[in-house]
C-alpha cells in the first residue's frame, strides 16, 4: 500500500470515528453535562493524546520543550479558539435547533478549515489542484446546505417551532461564529507542524506518527476552554455531588469511549494529512467532515430519527450524494 492509499484509509477510519463519537452524548443522565464533560474532555484532550503520543514518542515532553514558546502558544491558541466555537455551537442548538446549527458549523467548520491552510501554502493559486480543490470544498458546502435543510424539513414535521425570528437571527449569527471558530482547531494542527517536524528531525519520529506531538500541543488550549468551561459550571451550579449519584456506571463508561473514539477521529486524521503532504490538511479536513457527517446520518437512521419523514429523507439522501462527490473531487485533487 503507498503512501496516499494509506493516507486515505486513514481518513476513512478517521471518518467513522468522527461520526460515531456523538452517539455518547446521549447517555449523559444520570450525571450532570458538566460533570459528563469534564471527563470526556479530560479523556479526549490530555490522557488519549498524551499517552498515544508517548507510546509512539518516548522523547514526546523533549520534543515539546525544545519547541519556540511562539509556536507553541499559538497553537494552543488556536485550540483555545476552537474550544470557544464548541461552546458557541450548545448556545445556538437552544436557539435554532440542531439541525440549522449543525449545518452551519459544518460546512462552515470544512470549508474555513480548508481554504485558511490552503492560502497559507506558498504559491497556492499556481498549484494545478487549486481550482479542483476550491470546486470540492463549494460542492461540499452545498451538500452541507442541503442535508440542513432536510434536517429542518424532519423537525418540522414532529415539532412546532416556537422560537421568535429574533432568537433564530442570533442564533444563526451565533452559529456562523461557531463554525468560523470551529475551523482552529485544523488551523492550529497546521501550526504546530514545527513540533512534529523537530519530533521527526531529532528524535526520529515517523511522518505518520510525529503528527500525534501536535494534537498534545493544540489541545491543551482546547482543554482550556472546554474543561475550564465545566469546571465553571460545576462551581456555579454547585453539581458536584452529581459524581456520587447511583447508576451512573453507563454515564462514566461513554464518557471515557466518547473521549476515546473523539480523539481517534483527530488522531488518525492528522496521520493521515501528514502523508498527504504539503496539501494534506487542506484535503483531508473537508474529507473527514463531510464523511462524517454522511455516517453520523447513518447512525440516526439506524436510530429511528428519520422515521415518518419520507419527503426530507429523500432531500438528505440527495444532500449525501453531493458530499459523496465532493470527497471524491478532494480526495482526487491531492491524486
């Protein structure tokens, strides 16, 4: 196998992980959000990453320490911002329900993703694939468009809406936000390249494995937000006695997988992109969030959620064949 059929394969496993990781998230109760989250993210943001990059890494701290401190804050950073967009995306589901806001935040999240690293490439307007590249992040961005819509079209039929046109314009403005942010988090991937690149130089790290010394660095930041976030509301709410509540084995145990299979997704990713080479990041992004977003559907099929909603199914399964070709048109941009 080459190095570009593995670095797809990789982006399809990726992909799955990507799209599963969600299912956690409703085996929450007994244990309050803050309480769930803050193990998730503990799980997904430091031991995963940490003990993944060591394990193929031993130097792995080395590495980081002898990193520029500029470098490191600002993918920290970049990580702390994509921490914001992730709180940003539960405040606008409250406002305009999910299915507007998970529509927005992804195709905004893939395409932002894609375009920021691909400008960031030195000559990227004369590079044969850029016209391909820009036409599979559009069409991606339309089939986002159009699995949003059957979404609404579905939560239409089953609920009324009573949200005021007000609420639904913040929430929109809150949404766009989200995704805008959402998209750090493979910005900061990008750059923190010098710590993978020093992994590979000086502690002679494999392309493939010196990309999990990055993830370490970007999250952190991410941690940041998303735990300094639940720790905020465990303080305000006063819910810790929510980890002592009876039953809640199931709760802990999907908190742990959900943070596994999260990081997974960004793990197996980043290998991934680092054999594509220069144009990896910008390629794999939009791949892995659009098949993601084909195999999340499947599993709300498989849940029911589609159930008695013939005419917005028929609009999704268009929605998914446009992704199908845009990740066919990224994924032969980089051939």
């Amino acid at each position: 196998m080459n190095d570009y059929t593995l670095a797809i394969t990789l982006v399809l496993f990726a992909s799955f992980f990507q799209g599963t990781f969600g299912l956690g998230m409703k085996n929450i109760a007994p244990l309050k959000w803050e309480a769930w989250w803050l193990i998730q993210s503990l799980v997904a943001m430091i031991i995963v990453p940490v003990a993944w990059a060591l394990f193929v890494i031993p130097d792995l701290f080395q590495v980081i320490q002898q990193t520029p401190s500029y470098t490191l804050f600002i993918a920290a950073f970049y990580g702390l911002l994509w921490g914001i967009g992730g709180i940003l995306f539960g405040i606008s589901v409250e406002k305009t329900g999910i299915s507007i806001t998970y529509g927005i935040v992804m195709g905004l999240a893939a395409s932002v993703g894609s375009i920021i690293p691909l400008f960031q490439i030195e000559g990227a307007f004369e590079q044969p694939s850029f016209p391909i590249i820009l036409a599979g992040v559009i069409l991606l961005l339309i089939g986002v468009g159009i699995t949003a819509v059957a979404g609404v079209k579905r939560d239409q039929l089953h609920t009324k809406n009573s949200s005021s046109n007000k609420s639904i314009k913040i929430g929109v403005l809150i949404a766009v936000t989200s995704g805008i942010l959402s998209a750090s988090l493979n910005v900061g991937f990008i750059k923190a390249g010098p710590v993978s690149s020093l992994a590979i130089e000086s502690y002679n790290a494999s392309t493939q494995n010196a990309s999990l010394a990055s993830w370490v660095v970007v999250l952190i930041g991410g941690f940041i937000m998303n735990g300094g976030y639940a720790l905020f509301l465990l303080i305000k709410n006063n819910s810790w006695s929510s980890y002592k509540v009876r039953n809640s084995k199931k709760a802990y145990f999907w908190a742990v997988l959900t943070g596994i299979f999260w990081f997974a997704a960004l793990g197996v990713y980043g290998q991934g992109a680092a054999l594509m080479g220069n144009l990896g990041p910008v390629i794999g992004w939009p791949i892995l969030l659009g098949l993601a977003l084909i195999i999340s559907n499947i599993w709300a099929y498989h849940a029911g959620e589609w159930n008695n909603a013939r005419e917005p199914f028929k609009i999704l399964l268009g929605g998914l064949a446009v992704l199908i070709g845009a990740i066919c048109l990224l994924g032969y941009a980089n051939y």
